[in-house]
C-alpha cells in the first residue's frame, strides 16, 4: 500500500503501527511494540509509572555531543465515519495513498503522532547514520488531557535539548 512512498523505512514503520490498537488512555499495545523493536536495536528502554516510554541510542561518531531527546505522542484521535464498522481496540487502520495523500478507509488516520512514531522508530532500527547520543520519548494520552506529559517526572529524561516532532507545519 504504502511501498512505494519515501523513505521507505519511515512508511514501514507507519504501515506497522497503523495496525495496533492506540487510542488515547489504551497505548498499552503500542507502548509494548515499541519497547520491542528498542530492544531488538540494542537501545536501552524503560517506561514511567503513567506510561511513557523512552529509548536511548547510543552515539555513533559524535560521541561528544549533548544528548538530543526526540518526543512524540504514542495516542492518536480516533474517530470513524457513520457508515463504517470499525472497532478501534483491534481493527487495522487502513491507510492508502490518494494522490499527494496519506488517508484512511473510513477512520482517522493517526498522522498526528503516527508519522512522529515512524520517524523514532526508524531512527532507533538505522545503523549507518552518524549522530550524537540520541533519546526516544514517547508520552501517553496527548490527545485527551496530557496526562503523559504532565506525569512526566525530570530524572525520565537525560537529554539536553528537545526536538518535538508532533507539529502540523512543515517548514
Ligand atoms: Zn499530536
């Protein structure tokens, strides 16, 4: 569906995720998913009492450089359309390309934060890559009240600057 789009790693990942359950309040699958591939990778990963997630990747050339902490939001909005069954607790979103498009069949798509989510997850997965020490934190329930991020306690993040890569303008 989604193949030929690039980069092809990015769109992999938001071809995966699109198939795991990740309403805000129930990212328990998706949380789980990405502790998976973080370990697979060899990153370092943990999660918080409220539920978020962070990774850490070690450096690979610039050894001396801060800490960068890339954050996205493992929950997305999840809505339907009246003339479609769709069970969002295990039902695949179905993503297709309409011309210049990502859309979905019938539901939301999840863009907001799913592409953020794609983006980390093959960051964590590409080896050739030169970067400095690299953190992956994914907070729970952006959509409804915030509460991954206002959970948040300080000792959770190491990173020295913060990139938040759930934004809805390209510059
Ligand atoms: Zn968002």
């Amino acid at each position: 569906m989604l193949e030929d789009l690039e980069p092809k790693i990015v769109w992999k990942y938001f071809e995966e995720i699109c198939k795991i359950p990740r309403c805000s309040k129930h990212e328990e699958k998706i949380a789980e998913y990405i502790m998976e591939v973080a370990k697979q990778h060899g990153l370092e990963v943990e999660k918080d009492d409220v539920g978020n997630v962070i990774a850490r990747k070690k450096a690979n050339g610039y050894d001396n450089a801060p800490m960068v902490t890339l954050q996205c939001h493992m929950d997305m909005v999840c809505e339907k359309n009246k003339d479609v069954e769709h069970d969002f607790s295990k039902d695949p979103i179905q993503p297709y390309v309409d011309g210049e498009w990502v859309k979905a069949k019938g539901t939301t798509l999840g863009a907001d934060n799913g592409i953020g989510l794609a983006m980390c997850l093959a960051l964590m997965e590409i080896k050739d890559a030169k970067h400095g020490p690299l953190e992956f934190l994914f907070t729970v329930d952006e959509e409804t009240g915030l509460t991954g991020a206002f959970g948040l306690k300080k000792e959770f993040i190491k990173g020295k600057l913060l990139i938040n890569l759930d934004s809805e303008d390209l510059a």
